[in-house]
C-alpha cells in the first residue's frame, strides 16, 4: 500500500515508536496534513485494533471512507465506522471510526475497551462535550483498568500543552503543513444587510476573482438554505454541506463535481474534513454553539462570533492544494477583537446527559477524574437535579435502574424519558416520530409540533426523508409496542415536563412555565395561542425582550399536564402576608402554575403568628393602634434609652421589630388578621419592656407632665431630641431655674408663650432669661396683653 505523499508521512514511524514506548503521545498537525487517516493505518499496520474517535459523525463517515480507499477496499472490511444510526464493520476491521458519544456508550459497557489496542482522539482541539468526557473516561480506564491501552491526542491547534499533562506528561510530536500563500478580504455587510446576503455577495466575488471551488462557512442550516436559495442561478453547483443532511448528500459534497462548485458548510468542514477542489474561503465568522439558561430553563443553540484560531483554521482551506483566497465577512478592525480559542462546549451546554455519564461511571460528580476543563458545578449540579425529576437518581444521588435503562438509549435524559413513558401510552413508533422532531427541531415546519408532524408524515423530501430515518432509529432501540393515542403534546411534556404551560389572564399569548419562566408566541403563534394550556418543546429567549419566545409546541390541557408532569405536583397551605393582610390559603400546583386556591378556615396558628410578623417587619408597627398615651411612653422611653442607657430599651423601629415576640408575643398569639392588629394598644404591649426593678422610675425619670409654680401640670413633649415644656410665661413665674429630668442630668427645653398661646421665647437656662431676655419679652407682652400682669421680677410675682 503507498500512502499518499502527505506531511504527516514523514512523521509515522517517530509516532508509531512513540506511542509504542510511552503509551501515549500528542500529535499537533494542522488541517491538510494526513493525521486523521494515514495515522491510523500506520497504526494498525502491525496488527493492533485501533478505534478513532472523531466529534461528528460526517467526519467518522468520510474518514473511514477515505482510509478504505487508500487500501483498496470497501468500507466495513479493514476499515469500518459506527455512527448514530449507521454502521459498516466486520469481524475483519481492525480500524473502526466512530463518534465520541458513541464510544462513551461502548466504554461504558466495557470499561476494558477489551477489543481495543489503540484509541485515537482526533481534533481534541475542538472541545466538544463528548470528546471532554471520554478523554476522562479513558485516562481513568487507563490508570485502573487497561495501562496498556494505548492514547495518541491529535489536535489542530498548539494548545496542546494541558492535554499532554493530563496523558501523564506525554510526549507531543509536531508537524508542519504544506501550504500555499493565501491572500485575505474583508467584505463586512453594508448597512442593513443581512450576514447571509453578505455571504452570497462574497461568494460571488470569489467566484469572479479566480478558479477553483469556494467554500464557504456559516453558523447553521438555516443560514445555509437562505444563501443557497440567494445563489440560485449561478454558473456553479451550489452544495451544502451538514451533519442533517443524508449520507449521499454528505458524499456529494466532499467529491470533485464536473462544474464548479460552492460547497456551503458548517463548522464540520473546519478540521477533519478534506473538501476537494477548493481554492477560495468564504468565512461569515459566525458559530452556533450549544448554551442554557438554568435560571429561566430554556436552552439552545445560540450564534457567536468565531475565534482566532477558528477563523485561521477555516482560511487554511484555501491554500491547502494551491495558492488561494479568503474573503471575511466582517471589519478587518475587529479582527484582533476576536477571543483567542473557542470556548469549550462543557463550560456552556446543558450537562444532563453528562451527569448521566458520570452516575453510570460511578463518579456522579466527576471529581474522581482527570478533565481538561472541570465541569462547572452549578451546571453539574442542575443537570442532577433533572436526572432526580426523571427517576434516573435516587435520593443519595445514586444510579437507579431507570437511570441505567434511559443511559443505554445513548440520547439526552429528556428523550430517553419521553421514548420509554412515552411508547407504553402511544406506543414505540409515535413517541420516536415525536422525538425525533423534538432531536431535530428545524425538522418543525412551524411553531404547532402536531401539524409539523403530520407535514412530515404525509410529504416526501429531505425533511421527512431525514425524519424518518431517526424516528426508525430510534424505534428500533425501544421494545415493539402497539400504538395508542396519536399525542405529540404528551411527548413533549414527558421530555420537558418544566415547560408545561399555562396562559395568563389578559395577556395575549403569555404563558407561564411550570418552570416559572413566562414565554410568549410570537405573530399569531401558528393558531395555538387560543390554546389554555400548550406543551412547549422549545423556547428561548431573545436579548431585550421580557418574555421569552415559544418556537415549537403542542396544545394540552389540564389532565396531560398534571399526568406528564405529576413529579412537578404539591399540595400545600400557604400562610403568610400578601396584599396588606394575612392569607391562608391551599394551593395545588404544577410547578409555579396555580392549578387551584381555596382559603384556610382554621390556619396554623404558629403560621399565621409569623405572617403578622412578616407583616409588621414589612408595612412597620403604625399597623398598632397608637394612642397619645402610647406614643408619649414609647418616646419617654428612647429619651431614657438615650440618655441613661441600659436597662432602659431602645425604642427604634428596627429594633422593635428585631423583638417582636418579647413584647408583642400574646397579641401576636391571639391575633389572625391585620384588623385585630388594629386594635391592639402598643402602649399597653410596650410596658412589657420596662425593665425591672428600675420600671417604677419611669415617672419620676421621665415623667409625662411637670409641675408649675402656678400649681398647674403641664405635659412635657418627648418627641424632639431635647424634652419640651411647653408653658406660659405667666405660669413660669417663681421657678428659679429650668426644670431638670433623668435624675437631674438633662435640663427641659422650656418654650415660653404668650397669653394667647404664642412663642415668646425659647430656652433651658432660665435663670439668665429672667435677668436678661425677660425685660424686653415683658415689654412686649404688656403692651399686647395690658390686662395681664406682668412683675418687673419674675422670682417675686
């Protein structure tokens, strides 16, 4: 067999001889080089069964096509492959491609890799979540189970350093590619054009501007049909390239064409891909990657902006074969603005299907093992949480049966939950139809996943053709059972029961989520917004907008609900303060939607002492009755507390509040509703605070009214930080000095009135107004108030 003259020949027998002596190695070649199929079959040149483990499936599919075209041989004999739903091996393979995620599932039931020798992880770079995990699947294998298991890590990039701590220090082999000068453009949209549009205007100047064939990058499928159809009519075959399409499909797109050719690609076709032919990049800078949103429960693929390395990567394609071009469709100036590596996948993505994994490994929070990037707790511990609501954990977090029976399906939890409750109510068929749309939701012709199911069903075309090819998949991994109801909704609602939703009062096509996340429908929601109840399958949630947006779902009621959802029932008696009094009531609900409310007739007392609590540390003690009587002692009080200290208590509202239960408790034991605080005297629950044995001071220390040289009693104002007294002038005569309280140490503030009741003068030394302020005060007074007397001195009337 001669191997094809590529840059990573060369290196074979330095790889061979490394990974043979030290177990394990790091292998950093760029696209181009031959890493992912001339290594391979060096590797097992000798006889060792080698398994290479690639992060899609169209690139397990195209490697293991291309290598069984260097030897000369059909697929499945030497060289074979195992994808989701598809696989070609035989008892002759002795190189098998398969997906990570696929290779998971057989380490699992293996722990051994008993028939492996050799496990290839290629393009780690890109740090998918399959990948992340089986790398620390593997490495613990390695170190209980299998030493002479043998690892070699290719990675693209030359971030290879950690990956090779993690392999036990391992040694990293580096090899150059050959490549052709590339000359680079940006072509950013023009205002108020769309990314697409970009993209196609791109692809046309490529076209114009030199020979070969153009491929061109973007975010998704969706962006992938619309520039499609924008090309329509041109003098090239215009193809797309994604991992949804058919194999046939696939193949078409990674062989040389008769005519030009604009391959139209996700990110598949960034690394382990060869496109043939190509001499021009076209690049939108766009990546759809996978995030959630724990707090809302709402998850999904969002678009970013690519990073450095990717977009370098992605330019590499046109110089592998020839000099070629690379036309950017965005500001040069934001070039440098773009993070440096792509972030990876675990630190972003739902991990329920991770915690899975892990519970079967019997690790369920993965800190027995080795990771490239450890999984974020809070992520972790959510994705565990919804394996509970399944019934795949148990209380102490263990694996249950059903947790084992959900794993070996190899999907999300969700729809392995959907598939297995799912196909004993509307049988096998019907619930993989269902999921397989919910797997796949631009299968979805519109926002109603009843009427895009029976679109797929009776149509005939790639959708449906896609469609029913994972629904027979899926099928077949579920025991036969006969079908019942044709009901989309309950599928939808035994894979996203917290998505169960009910519409709100007076807000058109509002929802809430049994999640408590409030989602909208968008236009006229496809006829399901007249719906009270909807099962929505996906939702997410736009920058800017409140609600966040139902993009497909099922109409369903009450029954479906509370049967699909029955984990996310409670009964319970809610006591506590709401709308400005006391509500007792219970309450049955699906998560946060109220199903129903009837009031209490004989609430808890205990939890109706802690809603008035609630209610006076909220709304403040004016909720009391307040006499004068009361409000004078409460501030005859703080005046002690302020002056004389301890044992005399503070009197602040704060601090009242703090202790409730030492002075308020048997009105608080007795009460039920805001008006009996109405009628509770604060003074009389405020006396319970004067301290012992100094309580009969009070009085004397701070007493309600002094008395006058006229044998009158006037009441003393404690509202002010100094105590007042207000008092006639007339009826100050004979004091000698200003009255003094709290054992003398505080002097009163006398404020001094006419006859009539007005302000004449204000002090607390009276004893220099008599001698200096009360002369002109008199003058004053007799000439307004003749017939009052007015002595010239005042100690002598």
């Amino acid at each position: 067999m001669e191997l094809p003259d590529l840059p990573v020949r060369p290196a074979l027998p330095e790889i061979v001889a490394t990974l043979t002596a030290h177990g394990a190695a790091v292998l950093v070649a760029p696209p181009g080089t031959g890493k992912t199929t001339l290594v391979p079959l060096a590797l097992a040149a000798d006889g060792a069964r080698v398994v290479v483990a690639e992060p899609r499936r169209l690139a397990a599919r195209a490697a293991a096509a291309r290598m069984a075209q260097l030897l000369g041989e059909p697929v499945g004999e030497t060289v074979g492959y195992a994808v989701r739903g598809d696989r070609k091996r035989s008892a002759r393979t002795r190189i098998e491609v398969v997906t990570s995620g696929l290779l998971v599932r057989r380490l699992q039931n293996d722990p051994e890799l008993s028939t492996v020798d050799i496990v290839v992880l290629d393009e780690c770079h890109e740090r998918h979540l399959d990948a992340d995990l089986l790398l620390a699947l593997l490495l613990d294998a390695r170190a209980g189970l299998r030493e002479d298991l043998r690892l070699l890590a290719t990675s693209a990039t030359v971030a290879a350093e950690q990956v090779a701590g993690l392999l036990g220090d391992a040694p990293v082999i580096r090899v150059d590619a050959r490549t052709f000068p590339t000359q680079t453009r940006y072509l950013p949209p023009v205002r108020g054009q769309r990314i697409e549009q970009a993209v196609a205007q791109a692809v046309r100047v490529a076209l114009a501007e030199g020979d070969g064939d153009v491929l061109a990058f973007l975010p998704g499928v969706g962006e992938i049909n619309r520039v499609a159809a924008a090309l329509s009519g041109l003098d090239a075959d215009v193809l797309p390239l994604h991992g949804r399409l058919s194999s046939a499909a696939q193949d078409a797109a990674l062989r040389p064409g008769p005519r030009r050719r604009v391959v139209l690609a996700t990110a598949v076709a960034e690394s382990s891909l060869t496109v043939p032919g190509v001499r021009a990049v076209v690049d939108a800078g766009l990546a759809r990657v996978s995030t959630v949103d724990h707090r809302r429960g709402m998850s999904g693929l969002v678009t970013t902006r690519v990073s450095a390395a990717v977009a370098e990567q992605r330019a590499g394609r046109a110089g592998r074969e020839a000099p070629g071009r690379v036309y950017r469709c965005w500001p040069e100036h934001e070039q440098s603005a773009l993070p440096r590596y792509p972030e990876p996948e675990i630190r972003l993505a739902d991990l329920t299907r991770l915690a899975l994994e892990l519970a079967v490994w019997g690790t369920p929070d993965g800190s027995a093992l080795s990771w490239w990037d450890q999984p974020p707790a809070g992520a972790l511990a959510a994705g565990r949480t919804v394996l509970h609501a399944l019934g795949a954990l148990d209380a102490d977090g263990e694996l249950t049966a059903r947790g084992r029976e959900l794993a070996e399906l190899g999907t999300h939890p969700r729809f392995a939950r959907a598939l297995v409750d799912g196909s004993r109510r509307v049988g096998s068929r019907r619930a993989a139809e269902v999921v397989a749309v919910l797997d796949d939701d631009t299968l979805a012709a519109s926002a109603d996943l009843t009427a895009s199911l029976r679109r797929l069903r009776n149509e005939r075309g790639p959708a449906s053709s896609r469609w029913r090819r994972e629904a027979d998949r899926l099928a077949r991994s579920l025991p036969e059972t006969p079908g019942g109801k044709d009901d989309p909704a309950l599928i939808a609602a035994l894979a996203y029961p917290e998505r169960l939703a009910r519409k709100r009062s007076g807000q058109t096509g509002v929802y809430l989520m049994a999640g408590g996340t409030a989602v909208e429908l968008r236009g006229d929601g496809d006829g399901l917004g007249e719906a009270e109840w909807l099962a929505v399958a996906v939702a997410d949630r736009e920058p800017g907008r409140t609600h966040g947006r139902i993009r497909l779902a099922a109409v369903a009621d009450e029954a479906l609900a509370t049967s699909a959802g029955a984990s996310l029932l409670s009964t319970v008696d809610e006591i506590g303060w709401a709308d400005g009094d006391v509500v007792a009531r219970r309450v049955r609900r699906l998560g946060a939607i109220t199903l129903s409310d009837k009031p209490l007739r004989e609430p808890d007392r205990a939890a109706v002492q802690a809603a008035l609590t609630e209610g006076l540390r909220k709304e403040g003690l004016g909720l009391l009755r307040w006499t004068p009587d009361s409000r004078g002692l409460r501030q005859r009080l703080a005046f002690l507390h302020q002056v004389l200290g301890e044992p005399w208590p503070a009197m602040d509202e704060e601090v009242l509040l703090a202790g409730l239960d030492s002075w308020l408790g048997p009105e608080l034991t007795s009460a039920r509703r805001r008006a009996d605080l109405a009628k509770v005297d604060a003074g009389h629950a405020l006396r319970r605070l004067l301290p012992w044995p100094v309580a009969g001071r009070l009085d004397e220390l701070a007493p309600e009214r002094i008395a006058l040289p006229s044998g009158n009693r006037a009441r003393l104002d404690y509202g002010e930080a100094t105590p007042v007294l207000p008092v006639k002038v007339q009826q100050a005569f004979g004091w000698t000095s200003t009255p003094r309280i709290a054992d003398g140490r505080v002097p009163v503030l006398l404020h001094l009135l006419s006859p009539a009741g007005r302000p004449a003068a204000v002090t607390s030394d009276l004893e220099s107004f008599w001698r200096n302020g009360y002369p002109q005060v008199r003058a004053e007074l007799r000439g307004r108030y003749p017939k009052h007397k007015w002595p010239e001195d005042p100690f002598n009337p």
